[in-house]
C-alpha cells in the first residue's frame, strides 16, 4: 500500500507544476509583448526600434514617417478617430514596408521605417510607395470617410554611423518634405 501512495500523489503535483510554468510562460510572453510593441498600434515601440537598428548592425535606409495635419484629425474629430489612423497608420506602414523592414512609433504621430541592406534607390521607391500606400486606406471612423497623407524624410544610415546622427539627417529631410508641399519623400545621402 505505502508504494502505491507516489502512484497517487506524483500526478496532480506535475499537472499543478507543469500548470504554474504554463503561466509562467504566457505572463513574460505578455510582459516581453509590452516592453517591445507601442500599446496603441501594435509596431514597435520607439527604444525597441532604435536597439534593433542598432543590433542589425547592417547598412540601410532610414526613415522617418509624419501624418499631415494629424493635429486637425484629433481637433475636428476627437482623440478616438486620432487612435484610429494612428493604428491603421502602424499597420499600413509594415504591410507596405515589407518583411524585412522594422517599423517603430517614434512618438506622436511620427514612425520609423529602417530597411536593412537597401540601397537610396530602393530606399526612395519604398518610400514613394508608403505614400501611396497610405493615401490609398479608406478609413471610416465613426461611420465616416478619413482619409490620411504621410510625408517623409529618409537618409543611407551606416552601420558605423550613431543612430542619432541618421535620426537627425533624416528629420531635416523630414522638414524638406513638409516645407514642400506634404505627401511627399525626401531622402537623401549622408
């Protein structure tokens, strides 16, 4: 009788284990999820894009995406139409960029697109091709048409180069596109 009792007990002490580590496992999948990913579109967030250029160590184009007027989508129709493009924004950028791209929520309503191993040339077609991309979503939010325009400012980043640096090339291309008229890409070399 006393050898049988192990038979009896081992059982529900490895489900009751096995269960806890189960748990254990979706909570840090969960945690990992938060700590990578922008809680409202669902890309990377803003240091998670930054670390994987950075760890990519690999040359590509960089680039920064800005929604036109996207303070008059909050302004005429409220923070929840806002959340809405911001989201379809996110995912329309990283269908359109490609699987091999990274694409980050930098903040607001700006992005970071980085195309690992591209060329300017590929760089600007990807670039062109965001644009129409996202000038091309019918949205409806609220049972309303919305409709959105992106402008971008993209540069060569180098591996070798501080992210900070491209960032800031990038930004003043950024600027460029704005300044001339919006819905548009501006990229340029180092």
């Amino acid at each position: 009788m006393a050898s049988l009792i192990p038979l009896f007990i081992a059982p529900p002490i490895a489900y009751v284990g096995l269960s806890m580590l189960w748990m254990l496992t979706k909570t840090v999948d969960k945690v990992d999820a938060q700590v990578k990913y922008d809680s409202l579109t669902g890309v990377l967030n803003r240091s998670h894009f930054l670390d994987s250029v950075r760890g990519r160590r690999a040359d590509g184009v960089l680039l920064i995406v800005d929604a036109d007027n996207f303070k008059s989508i909050n302004d005429t129709r409220g923070h929840a139409a806002g959340d809405e493009a911001l989201r379809v924004l996110g995912h329309t950028l990283e269908r359109a960029a490609g699987p091999k791209a990274f694409v980050g929520r930098l903040g607001g309503e700006e992005f970071g697109v980085f195309l690992p191993g591209s060329s300017l040339q590929d760089g600007t077609s990807t670039a062109v091709a965001l644009c129409h991309a996202v000038a091309g979503v019918n949205m409806i939010v609220d049972g309303r048409p919305l409709s959105m325009t992106i402008s971008i400012g993209g540069t060569l980043h180098q591996s070798s180069t501080i992210i900070g640096h491209s960032l800031k090339v990038a930004d003043d291309r950024l600027y460029k596109a704005k300044q001339t008229g919006k819905n548009r890409a501006v990229l340029d070399g180092p």
